[in-house]
C-alpha cells in the first residue's frame, strides 16, 4: 500500500523529494465551518491524512504506465481505455514517486460547536455551514471536432 505522487520532472518540490530525504505528505478536506455561541469555540469539521516516509522513484517504464494509469483510474474509471497513452516524451517528462504508507495517521472533526455549558443559554445562533464540492455535468473542450460524442467515462461520472 502506497502513495503515488507525480508531476513535472521540473517539479522542485518532486525534485527534492527525490533526493532520498525523508518527506511529509499532508492532506485536509473542510467540511463545514463550526460557529459556536463564543468565537473561541468556532472551529472546523475536516478530515485530515498525514504520510511521512521516504519516497522512491518509479524509473521503470512499464511500472510507471501502471502507476499513472492506476491514478486516472482512481480519479476516472474507464478513461485510461478512451483517452491516448503518454508517449515516451511525456512519460520522460514525468516524475512518479511512491510513498509506503507504513507511517500515517488520519485526524478527523466533525459535529456540531463545543460551546461551556453556561453559553447553551445565550440567544446566539450555533451550528454548522457545510462546504460542499461537487460535479457538474461535462463541458466540452471549445477546440473538440464536431461531431465527437462525450466520452462514458464522463458521462458516468460520479462521487460521494
């Protein structure tokens, strides 16, 4: 079980993650802003995933193609089949990285405000503001060919 980043091979942020240093990955989804009845109590319900290791360069081709196709898989099933493979030029511009996720710890808020109990009885409101992010219906590219029907993968697009 691993990570995979990657990105540009002029990436200097890869770049030095490459270098055999020890890094931290660190990931944070807000979900709703907290609003307490004091402003000391206002908060944050997130989910929150941090990685720490020392990632290793994916250099063989073959295992390069099955990390980056096992991304957009992740992100998009089925467009590894509708879309081009990268070339040899893009995959050389190209660094992946894998970070064993032998060191991680997740950090999770959620529900309503901690206000003392003595402020239960001030006329301020409490609760939660959701953030919410999500998908819309395809929008094609203004350069596709006529013609060019909207591809499966986008069509059947959905997540939680």
């Amino acid at each position: 079980d691993s990570l995979i980043l990657h990105g540009s091979v002029a990436s200097r942020l890869l770049r030095g993650a490459k270098s055999g240093l020890p890094v931290c990955v660190t990931v944070t989804l807000l979900d709703g802003l907290v609003l307490a009845r004091s402003v000391f109590h206002h908060s944050m319900n997130y989910r929150s995933v941090v990685v720490l290791g020392v990632p290793e360069v994916v250099d063989d081709p073959a295992e390069k193609r099955a990390a980056l196709d096992c991304l957009t898989e992740h992100l998009i099933p089925g467009r590894v089949t509708e879309a081009r493979e990268p070339n040899d030029r893009e995959l050389a511009k190209t660094l992946v990285l894998r970070l064993s996720l032998e060191e991680a710890s997740a950090k999770v808020r959620t529900g309503p405000p901690g206000d003392e109990p003595e402020d239960y009885r001030l006329p301020v409101w409490a609760g939660v503001i959701p953030i919410r992010t999500q998908f819309g219906p395809p929008e094609a590219d203004p350069e596709l060919a006529e013609g060019i029907p909207t591809a499966p993968s986008a069509l059947a697009y959905r997540r939680p």
